[in-house]
C-alpha cells in the first residue's frame, strides 16, 4: 500500500484492491486517500475536513476534496463555491478550485438549484461516488480528502469497499453518548480492514473572552478514554470558535488565521 499510486490501469501488480476498487481515469493521479467519518451527523466532519484540506494545503501539497455526503453536501459552501462544474471534451468532471487552489467535487455543484433535495437510493448514491472518482479529472492530487455522510450506510460502505483508503480520521464531540457512536465507526474500519489515523473531538470547548478561560460546553470529553481504549491517538480537539464558524458560514475558511489542525498535518507529513 505505501507504494500503491491507485491508479490500476497502470499497475502490473495482481494485489486484492484490484477487483474491489473503482479505478482512476488514466489521465487522473491520486496519492493519498483519506477518509473523514463519523458515528452520527452534526459532529463537524465536513467542518473537520475542511480544515485538514486547507492544513495540506498551506503546507504546499496539491490537494482535493471528494464530497462523498451525497444527500447532505456541506464542503462548497464553506469554501465560498456555488457555480456548477463543468466537462471536458471526453465527458470527465472537471473539479472546481478554490481561491487557494484546492479541488473540489461535491454534488451541490452539479445541481442546479443548491436547496434542491437529492432523493436517492443506495445503488443510484454508489454509481455518484464512482463518478465522482473515476469519472473526475483529478491532476497530481497528493492528499485527497473524502467526506462521507455520517453512520454505516450505503455511502460508507461504498467508500470503505471501493476506494482506496490509506486511512481514516473518526470525529466526534464530547457527549458521554458519543463514546458509544465512535466506537460503531471504529468497529466498522476494523471489520473493513482500513486504518483508522486517529480520532477528532469537536466542540471540544469555548475559550471565555474576558478571562480565557475554557469551558466545557458539553461536559468533560471522554476522547482521551475512547483513544486509550482502541490504541488510537487524539489528533485534535476543535473549540467552539465564532470565528470559525462564521467563516464555514460566509465561504472564507481559507482565510483563517487558524487552522487548529497542526497535528493531523504533522501526522500524514510523518508517513510519507
């Protein structure tokens, strides 16, 4: 796997991800997959994702982004994109940029009114997620970000099976309840053979703006506990932060001061 470029069409090697995977086109190059999950939605995993793309980003690599969230796409909104993508000459998608470079394909892109409800089933959501990887022109990506929709689902289960996944980041945020959530995600990578990097806690806390004090909106974190647990390091804690979330609201999280993702950045720099 540390040397695999998941391009099959060029490979000479009879591994196992061959039959399994959907392939790359022959004029895309993919070097890293990474996939962000979690157990249950509104914990900021596509927030999470965001972050980690502008953190690769800014650390000089090339950099997409696969909203696999089909029926709840979040990623172009806080990158500020709302024009629809457009095709090339032989029918590929191609990603749209953002200001800072970093591709992205999502669906909210190819619909033509972004509150339109995509009303899907399974098998119909799979063939998107293939498009979306096979059917994109995606050109000397070197850390490709995957965002699925929360839980066990069709969606998920497609992205374990069918790409190749050099690892995943779980999410979660500090609810007691929460331990149980994370621990189905786990168990789910576990059962589908693909490493799990580390774990993420949002909303972790709020930092007082007069005394600077940290508060524990939701209660004292367990994360530390779940990592123990599973042998798994807490890559980040992400506080409750306005500005932040103004920022995901208004399209401008590229322009943040701070990323709050140093150590996922400095993990995935580590394995190469």
């Amino acid at each position: 796997m540390s040397s695999c470029s998941h391009d099959c069409s060029s490979c000479g090697e009879n591994c196992s991800e061959r039959d399994n995977h959907f392939h790359l086109h022959e004029r895309s190059s993919v070097k890293k997959v990474i996939g962000v999950v979690s157990g249950k939605g509104g914990v900021g995993k596509s927030m999470t994702t965001s972050l980690m793309a502008c953190g690769m980003n800014r650390a000089g690599y090339k950099v997409g982004v696969l909203d696999a969230d089909i029926t709840g796409p979040s990623i172009p909104k806080g990158f500020g994109l709302h024009e629809q993508l457009f095709g090339t000459a032989d029918g590929l998608i191609v990603p749209a940029a953002t200001p800072r470079g970093i591709e992205v394909v999502s669906i909210n892109l190819l619909l033509d009114n972004e509150t339109t409800p995509v009303l899907w089933r399974g098998p119909v959501l799979g063939n998107v997620i293939k498009q979306f990887w096979s059917e994109t022109l995606w050109q000397n990506i070197d850390y490709m970000f995957v965002d699925m929709p929360p839980g066990t689902g069709d969606v998920p289960l497609t992205v374990f099976q069918s790409l190749p996944l050099d690892g995943i980041i779980i999410v979660a945020s500090p609810q007691e309840l929460v331990g149980m959530i994370v621990e189905k995600a786990v168990n789910m990578a576990k059962m589908m053979n693909v490493p799990i990097l580390g774990l993420v806690e949002n909303m972790s806390y709020l930092t007082c703006p007069d005394c600077g004090k940290q508060i524990k909106v939701f209660g004292e974190s367990h994360i530390e506990e779940i990592g123990a647990q599973y042998q798994l390091p807490v890559l980040a804690k992400l506080p409750i932060d306005p500005a932040l979330a103004s920022a995901c609201d208004e399209g401008r999280i590229e322009e943040l001061d701070q990323i709050y993702v140093d150590g996922i950045v400095d993990l995935l720099k580590s394995q190469e």
